[in-house]
C-alpha cells in the first residue's frame, strides 16, 4: 500500500486552484459581447424589414440569426440576398398624379 501511496494513486487531490479576472480581462470580454449583440441586433432588424416570400421562410432566419455569435454571419452570407425589401420593385403601392 505504501508503493501505491508513493506515486500518488491514493492521496487526496489538492484543491482547485482559483481562476481570477482582473478588470481588464472582463472590459475585453464585455466590448466582445457587446459587437456580437449589435451585428445579432442588425440582422434581426434588417429580417424583419424584408419580405422573403413566407413567414416561415422569415422566421427561420430569425431563427439563424439568433444563434450565438456565428448566425448574423450565416444569415449575411447565405440570407441577406435572399429576402426583398417592400416597395422594391412593387408598383401597385405608388400612386400616378
């Protein structure tokens, strides 16, 4: 038992050391978060101006859209061509004076 106890298979695991943020780290972090929210915030704001044929098709690029720092990306790459703005192309909304 003492071999076993040399090498470390029974002794008690030190504590976890712990993890600290100076006020740096968490600024960094906060303008981060804070870019993804906006580009997000946009791509939800330009879905809901356009027409993209059904309100399924839209609300699954909300959907996109609403995913965690990568689906504004998805959405402008693959969606953001896809959808029409009202009045684009429209003529029954103008009026001949």
């Amino acid at each position: 038992m003492k071999r076993n106890a040399e090498i470390g298979l029974f002794t008690k695991p030190s504590k976890p050391e712990r993890i600290t943020l100076d006020i740096a780290t968490v600024i960094v972090w906060i303008k981060i978060s804070a870019f993804f929210y906006l580009l997000t915030v946009l791509a939800i704001i330009d879905i809901i101006r356009k027409d993209f044929g059904t309100i399924g098709k839209k609300a699954l690029w909300g959907m996109i859209a609403l995913v965690p720092f990568v689906g504004w990306l998805v959405y402008l790459i693959f969606g953001f061509g896809k959808g029409k703005k009202p009045g684009v192309g429209d003529t029954s909304t103008h009026r001949d004076l």
